[in-house]
C-alpha cells in the first residue's frame, strides 16, 4: 500500500466519524495514528463528553467483529478471555471464546473492575493472545482495544496500576466542545442519532495492510536521537519517580511513524514527535507524591519539549 493510499484511507474514516463526533479533529488524528501504529488507546475524561460514542462511531466506520464489554466490579476475567465449558457429548472441555475475540474491543468505564480483572487484558494487549489451560489461542488480525474511564469519580473504581496503562499507546482526552461546537451538537442530535445510521468505510484488511507499511517510514538518526534525549530528560526531571521506559521510547518511534504516514510521508519530521509525546509519553511517568500524576505528567513532558534542541536539517 503507498503512502497516498494510507492517507487516503485515514481521510475517509477521518470524514466518516466527523458525521457523529463534532470538532474533536486532532484526537481523532491520534486516534487513526495509534491504530496504525498497532497501539491501544485510553480516552479518559469526565462523563458526556463523546468517548464511547467516539469509539463506536471509529468501530462502525471498519468493517470488522467489534464488542463491547460495560466493566463492573463483579466482571470476572473469564468474561472477558472466555472459558473451558465441559462437552458431555464429547467428553472433554472446550474453550468458549470471550467477547475480546474481535477487531476491535472496546472497554467502558475500564476502571470500574477489579485488578483482577483488568490484567486479564494484560496478554491481551501486548502478546495478542489468550491463554487458557495451557494452550494459546490467537486473538484476530487486527486487534485493537479503545477504552474508557472517568478520572473524576473514585467511588466504587479501581485506578489502572502501571504496567496497564503502559500497555496503552496513547491517553487521549476528548474535553468540552466550544460553544460553536455545542450548537452544532444539538442541530445534528435534534431529530436524528447519526451513530445509527453510519455505515463502513473499509475493511479491516485495508487497516491490517496500512499497519504493514509502517516500517517501511523513515525515521532520520537526528529524529531518533530526539526522541532518546526526550525520554532521558523525563526521567532526569526531579518530580520523577518513574521516567519513560525503552517501551514507551519504542511507543513515540512508532506513533511517529504512523502520523508521518496518515500526513501523507514517508519519513517522519520533528513535528511528528513533539505532537504525540504528551499523549504517549505522560501516562507512563510516576511523579513523587503528586495527587495529580496526569497533569504532572503532561507538564514533565512539556519541559522536556522545552529543554531539549530539536533537530534541525543542514542545507
């Protein structure tokens, strides 16, 4: 698949959502990015502000199984993964697939299961696969988990630990529409649900050869070595506890590569790094002692923005 054709599908999906969600077009552009890139994504914001409807809407636009799994404090992991059901007529169990057997999974209200629960997704989202028993049973090409949760409300909710939300690409945060936008809301919603009526744009094999074609995205030695001196600045900040990780180093090299393609190039520019490393690299830094470790975080990102040179071409 050539870089225009990449682009090209992006834009259709792009327009696509835009028949539901209003305004929202960089999260959006994220979203596609980390798609591409083979990376899950959290939206976290408060309730009402488009993140279910946003991941709906991206999941009617491809044309591929699609589940959704409400997270509650009594899910167990079995629901999620599936389980061994003993066949009498066969005498022996059988593994029964869980709702996570699909393209595109998305997770509401995530933080409103156990931990028990929630690393049942563990395997899941890095290996791609479920293991039950003893035997392995690969999920399907492509796989994609969206997920949601309310950073405001702490009753009854159980806080993502680390090494899950390292396992998230990006956090994105849709926010409250502008007041444009929210006029714009209420003539689309007045009469109609557009969600209803959104149709596929293309396949899930389309998507499947996109994510192909991403190694084949330039990534110059001085963008790679912007990208090093980033995360090391992250983890030489003082309010650091925990810096970005080699993971999420790999995480910005790819989610660049990805926006770079989605613009339509083949080769990725210093721009492409400084507008994903917040949404990559935030949710992945422990600060000392901070109750709000996401806006702490997203300022340790925003210094090192700041600090570091960005790399410049010779003429």
């Amino acid at each position: 698949m050539q870089t225009a054709e990449i682009a090209g599908l992006a834009r259709c999906i792009r327009e696509n959502i835009a028949r539901v969600i209003v305004g929202k077009e960089d999260m959006i552009d994220l979203l596609l990015a980390a798609v591409l890139a083979r990376g899950h994504v959290l939206l976290e914001d408060v309730p009402g502000t488009g993140k279910t409807v946003t991941a709906r809407s991206f999941a009617r636009s491809v044309d591929g199984a699609f589940s959704r799994i409400q997270f509650t404090p009594d899910l167990l992991p079995a629901d999620i993964t599936g389980t061994r059901v003993y066949r009498q007529d066969r005498g022996e169990f059988v593994f029964h697939p869980g709702p996570v057997f699909a393209n595109i999974l998305l997770a509401d209200e995530i933080n409103r299961a156990t931990p028990r629960t929630q690393s049942a997704l563990l395997e899941c989202m890095e290996e791609r696969q479920v293991t039950d028993g003893g035997v392995t049973h690969a999920l399907p090409d492509p796989f994609l988990v969206i997920a949601t949760q309310n950073p405001v409300e702490i009753q009854g909710t159980f806080p993502l630990p680390e090494a899950q939300l390292d396992r998230f690409l990006m956090r994105l945060t849709p926010g409250y529409p502008t007041h444009g936008e929210a006029l714009r809301i209420l003539d689309r919603f007045l009469k109609d649900e557009p969600l209803q009526a959104l149709e596929p744009v293309c396949g899930c094999g389309a998507l499947a050869a996109a994510q192909r074609c991403l190694p084949a995205c330039e990534v110059e030695a001085d963008v790679r070595g912007y990208i090093a001196d980033l995360c090391e600045r992250t983890r030489q900040d003082e309010r650091t506890q925990l810096g970005v990780s080699p993971r999420g180093m790999l995480a910005l090299l790819r989610a660049s590569q990805a926006l770079a393609l989605l613009s339509g190039r083949a080769y990725v520019i210093p721009d492409d790094v400084r507008r994903l490393a917040a949404p990559v690299l935030a949710h992945r830094i422990i600060a000392h002692g901070y109750a709000s470790q996401a806006a702490l975080g997203r300022q340790i990102v925003e210094d090192a923005l700041s600090a570091v040179p960005v790399p410049t071409e010779e003429r």
